[in-house]
C-alpha cells in the first residue's frame, strides 16, 4: 500500500507542529513515517506515536541524530510516548507491517539532496 493521506494521522495540530519542528531539528536528513493505530485507527488521546526513519539515499544505513532526537522527544511537551525506530534494525517481516499503512512525516534531505 502506498503512502496514505497525512489527514490519517490523529494527532493534534499542535502537537504536530511540536513534532515536525523536532524532526527538523535533530534528523533533517531522515524519511520518516508514522505507523499505527494513529495512522490506522483505534487510537485514543492516550496512544503512543510509532514512527520509523529511514536514509532516504539507502535504508540499509542507520539515521545521524537517531539518539538526540530520543532525548528531545522525552524532554518535549508532547503529552504521549513516541516511539522511534531505525528502518535499519528493524526486520523486514515489520518492514511489511508498516508499509501496510502509513504516513510520510518528513521526506528528508537525504545527501545526494543536501549536495545539490
């Protein structure tokens, strides 16, 4: 399944300012996808926030800013847990889980873009 409509996504518009600011902050360089039941449905105020980053030029790599970006999120005003995860670590079985249905938070400037 492709990319699904970023309007899936339930999570407040403030928050998700909060987000995306702190997404370019510490992974400017990161794809990064939402998955779950924010993304899915099922969600509830309470519901953590899964997301995936991924090196746009190759998702074999891990993502630069992986550890400050954890860090940030814990010290940020958002009122849920996120969950971070690197495409790389992950399995390819969870792979296809989350291509199941997602949403793109961030594209990502990957090298070969932040060269041009």
């Amino acid at each position: 399944m492709p990319a699904l409509d970023p309007t899936r996504l339930h999570l407040p518009a403030r928050h998700l300012h909060t987000l995306r600011a702190l997404l370019r902050q510490h992974v400017p360089r990161a794809e990064v996808w939402a998955y779950g039941s924010r993304v899915t449905g099922g969600a509830h105020e309470g519901s953590d926030l899964d997301l995936v980053l991924r090196d746009p030029d190759d998702p074999t790599r891990d993502v630069e800013g992986w550890g400050e970006l954890q860090e940030a999120l814990q010290a940020s005003p958002l009122p849920m847990l996120v969950d971070v995860h690197l495409w790389s670590r992950l399995p390819e079985a969870f792979h296809r889980r989350i291509e199941a249905g997602y949403v793109v938070m961030q594209h990502g400037e990957g090298a070969a873009t932040a060269r041009e």
